[in-house]
C-alpha cells in the first residue's frame, strides 16, 4: 500500500478516534433503544399508514417486513433531478416484490446552481445543504423506516443528504442518481464564447445559443464539477452501486440497477442477518478512498467544505492538510473538463469508475478494509455493471484497458504526478487552490492586487480597462460568516481574458470557484475570512501578493510595521432580498470553511 495513503488513512483514525467512538456508541445505542418502528404506538403507526393499502398496512403493522423511507430531491427544473419523478413508484413497485414496502418520507429542497450564478439567490447555495441535511433528518425522524434511500445528484444536495443520514447510522441507507446527459457542445467552445461575450464581441442571443446546446436536457451537466463529483465520491463511500453513476438517465441498465439498489438495502436490515449500517460502510477508510478518487479524477473544490463536514458528521476529523498530503501522493488520471476537453460521457466511455478504480488499487492507493452497498469488498468497484437476465445485473471484469487514454489512463502513465488540488498557507492565512486545469507557467504569480468587494466591481473595472495588467485580483467578504459563501464564475471569463492577453493574472478570495475552477489560478476559501478578522480584510490596491502553487505559499509582501498599523476594512451592508434574510442565523454560527462551513458542528459531537 502507497505509504502517504496509509500514513493519513491512520492519523486520521488516530485523530478522530474519540469524537468516531462516540458517534458508533450513539447508532448503537439509537438501534437498542430506538429500533425501526418496534417503539411506535398503535396511533403512530396508523398515522404512518393511514394512506397505504391494505395490504402494506399490514405488512407494516406486523413489524417483520423490511419498509423503505424515500428522501427525493426531485423537482423538474434541475436538469439532474428532473427523472427522479419516477423513481418512487418504481421504487415501491420493487419493494413489493421482495416482500417490504416503500413510502417517501420527505422531499429535501434542491436549488440548482447553474440558474443562480452570478445572482442573489447564489447566496443561499452553500447553506442549502445544511437545510437539505435537517430536511433528511426530519423525514427519518418518524422512526418508521428500517433502511434508507436518497435520490439526489447536484452540488449540495448529495453532500445535505449523507450529512442527514449519517445521523441514522444505525440504518443501511443507499444513494441513487439519475446520469448525465448527452454530450453537447463541447465545454471549451462554450467557454469560449462566454470570454468573447465578456469583450463584447460576441451578442447575447450568441451566447445564450451556446449555453442552451450546452445545457439541453435531462441528465446532469456533462462537465466534471461538484455534481459529477459527488457521484465518484458516492460510489467510492460505498453507498452507490460500483458503476451505476454515469449512465444516461434512459439507460435500460438503470432499472436493473435500482431493483439491486432496494435488494442490496433489505439484505443489509438488521433483521435480514447481513446488518450493513451506514456508520459501517462510512468510515475512516472509505473516506479517503474517496478523497483518492477525488483527487485522481481533479475533482470539485466545493468538496473539500463538503468532505469534511461529511466526514465530521460521521465522527471523523478530516482537516485540509490530510487532502494536500494524499494530493502529493496520487497521480492525475483523468482529463475531464475543466482539466481536459473531454466530458464525463467520455470518462464513462473511457472506462469510467471501473477502470479507474482498478488501477488506483493496482497502485496501492486505495485501503482495502471497505465495503459498499452490494456487502462486497473493493475488488467489486473494479466491475462494471452488466445486464444479466431478466432485469438482473451483475459486475463483470470487463474493463482491461482504457478505450480512450488521452482521457483516462493509468497510473503508470498518468497525466500528472499529484492530483492538483494544493493547500496554501501564508501571513493571509489559509486556503486551498486548483491546479490541474492551470498550465505550469501560470502556477506561481507574484504582482500588484486590485481588491473588490463583488464580483460585480471586478466586471465594472475589467470593462472599464482598468484590469489590463499583472494582477492578483482580490475578492473578499464572500465567506460564510459575510454572505453564503457564494461560488464566482461570474468572473471566470474576465479572469481568463486577461490571461489570454499575456498578463500573469491570479485571484484570492475567501469565497468558492468548485468544479468549474480552471486555467486562472485562484487561492479560494481563505480562512480566517474577511468578515471574521482575516488579514485579507487589511488588503489596499497596489500591495504586491505572491501565490505560489508550487510551493504551497500565499504571502502579502507588506513592510511589517504599516501592516500592523492597518485596520481592516468594512464590511459592505448585508443584503436581504430574495430570502437571503432567513439564513443569516446560519451566516453568524457555522464553523468556518476550514472546519466545512457546517452550522451543525456543535451538535454533532455528544
């Protein structure tokens, strides 16, 4: 086994074995004393079933068959989400026939980043997982449910999900997605057209002709950002059937695929005999199995806010410097866009999971000590699934090579020694960059900054020509304690203008980029942020800032006694439109991005 792995998979257990002994200690404790609906009144369970048939009233009643609780995400403007509508009654149909019932036990809110870019709304994003956490508590809350099933995809909606889950870890609890949709235009001519809308060269209804062949129909977003990264993460946490995540939505192998998904959850009840809880399969071990993947597909940033509130719930202490050490240690195999011109159609063509997790086991990236969803250990994620019979599946070793390797390749020929995501550290603090999308001779930027407030001042000054130099483009108060902690793709295409131009352009922020965080370098999630003391708050136009990716280092170059003399700046006055007041409880009590931006840490630690 690869050394760092093994060396970071211990010290986290070492780190975390108080707070992970405590959560294991209260599943058990909640199955023994709170075990699915044994503990219901005769008025609860007829409250549970009033709507059901006779017949699952009955099998519900007894108490010996397996029942289903639905969390759906489903809503039909999320691209990724809107083929979840089917899923309950299909899922139902096939409880029946192993001898359970199914119900849904809540719907959890999924916004979809894509529309709120750039707008308001982006300001309840990264919360909105924190609310699709309590929103999954509370459908479980019933205590009517023997096992679990989350249907979601998209950015926070998956990680909101697991984080609510994992408070019935006592419960075996599985994950389905719906795909990705067809490839359509390819990602880099769409960025392409976004920059020359940028310069005013290209018009609105051009732009918005590339972005409606771009994004075109059911299914996710074929780029590799947060959504398609939280299917690798999935399926690697062993809660995602091995190879399920990036068929189409009307694959037929997807019926099969969910028919095993419930008859993996009724073999893994705690009365069928093969008990699987979810705190079992989530653990130290298969976290960083899928962090190696993560990082060896050059995954989303988001998750490394997501991952380690993921972790925390759970009772494991990730902290960034865990992720920068495996980053070292695991090669890039994967080039998938923003990192590549491919898409994650292409990765599935490829190859996909199955090939890839093969070859980091082959490696010794990955820890063995796992299992998933199926009862199987990691030899099981090297399959691909294969229709088998009559709507069965099976996972054959069929994947030998990669059929495409200028998109997916193997470790000893790998695109790039380390996985690309970095920590930096320095007198700004503390942040985490993205560099496998960004060209060597871009990786290290020394130059004047221009600091801004919005997104929307940084768009003012490159239109007014003021951004036509060496810059480190400085963009704070965009953190979790000042606003939501917003992603600022709205600023991609100026940034990547001024590279195109010849200048040596960075940005610094104590905000998000995520999955779409590409050719300009950009130091995100500074900690401790703006509207908390950071020292990015004592930031004037014209200081000289120096991030260096390759060394790890983010530093302001400021004579010691005036920067101790400076005071840091105002915050600018809080918005509250479009609900953005409602969460400002969450903006005033979360942990922080270091600590996942979690408004639930106190809580999570009896």
């Amino acid at each position: 086994m690869n050394p760092v792995v093994e060396k970071v998979t211990e010290t986290i257990k070492r780190r975390s074995q108080g707070r992970r002994g405590r959560y294991l200690d209260r599943c058990r404790q909640t199955m023994e004393e709170l075990p699915p609906k044994k503990r219901l009144s005769c008025g609860n369970l007829a409250h549970g079933y009033a709507a059901c048939g006779e017949e699952e009233k009955a099998l519900i009643a007894g108490m010996q068959a397996v029942n289903i609780g639905i969390l759906n995400a489903y809503n039909d403007m999320l691209s990724a989400h809107q083929p979840l509508a089917t899923y309950p009654d299909r899922i139902k149909a096939i409880a029946r026939e192993f001898g359970g019932t199914a119900q849904v036990a809540s719907g959890v809110p999924a916004m979809c980043d894509g529309v709120t870019q750039g707008q308001p709304g982006m300001d309840l994003s990264l919360f909105s997982r924190d609310v699709v956490a309590m929103a999954t508590a509370v459908g479980l809350s019933h205590n009517l449910f023997d096992a679990a099933l989350c249907l979601g995809i998209c950015d926070k909606i998956v990680p909101g999900m697991m984080i609510g889950a994992l408070q019935f870890g006592h419960l075996p609890i599985a994950f389905i997605g719906s795909g990705p949709m067809a490839s359509g235009i390819p990602n880099k001519e769409k960025a392409a057209v976004r920059q020359r809308h940028a310069e005013g060269k290209a018009t609105r209804d051009e732009l918005l002709a590339v972005e409606s062949a771009s994004y075109h129909s059911p299914g996710t977003c074929t780029f590799y950002g947060t959504a398609n990264s939280n299917q690798v993460l999935m399926e690697m946490l062993g809660v995602q059937l091995p190879g399920s995540s990036f068929l189409h939505p009307e694959d037929p192998l997807r019926e099969a695929l969910t028919r095993r998904t419930v008859q993996s959850l009724v073999e893994a009840t705690y009365d069928a005999g093969d008990y699987r809880p979810l705190s079992a399969v989530v653990c130290e071990e298969s976290i960083v199995n899928a962090l190696v993947a993560l990082l060896a597909t050059g995954g989303s940033t988001n998750h490394m806010l997501h991952m380690v509130a993921i972790a925390r719930a759970a009772g494991i202490e990730l902290v960034l410097g865990d992720v920068d050490e495996l980053s070292a240690a695991v090669p890039l195999l994967a080039r998938i866009y923003p990192n590549g011109s491919a898409d994650i159609n292409h990765f599935q063509a490829a190859g996909g999971m199955a090939f890839l997790v093969r070859e980091l086991r082959d490696g010794g990236l990955l820890n063995e000590n796992v299992v998933n969803l199926l009862g199987a250990g990691l030899e099981a994620w090297c399959r691909a699934p294969e229709a088998d019979g009559d709507n069965g599946v099976a996972w054959a070793n069929t994947v030998q090579t990669s059929g495409d390797t200028t998109v997916l390749t193997g470790v000893a020929r790998a695109f790039a020694p380390e996985g690309g995501l970095k920590r930096l550290t320095g007198n700004l603090g503390e942040s985490v960059i993205k560099v496998s999308a960004v060209a060597e001779e871009h990786r290290v930027v020394r130059a004047p900054c221009r600091v801004f407030h919005s997104q929307h001042d940084l768009k003012d000054a490159f239109e007014a020509g003021e951004l036509d130099m060496d810059v480190v483009v400085v963009v704070r108060f965009q953190g979790p304690a000042a606003n939501g902690m917003p992603e600022l793709h709205k600023m991609t295409p100026y940034l990547g203008v001024l590279q195109d131009r010849g200048y040596q352009v960075a940005l610094v922020t104590d905000g998000r980029m995520s999955g779409a965080s590409g050719k300009v370098p950009a130091a995100i999630h500074l900690s401790p942020e703006a509207a908390q003391g950071g020292p990015i708050g004592k930031l004037r136009d014209g200081d000289i800032v120096n991030l260096d990716a390759m060394a790890g280092s983010l530093a302001i170059e400021v004579d010691a006694a005036e920067w101790d003399s400076r005071e840091l700046a105002e915050a600018p006055p809080e918005e509250f439109n479009l609900g953005r007041n409602l969460f400002a409880a969450f903006r005033a009590n979360n942990s922080g991005s270091l600590l996942g931006a979690s408004v639930f840490e106190a809580g999570f630690d009896p």
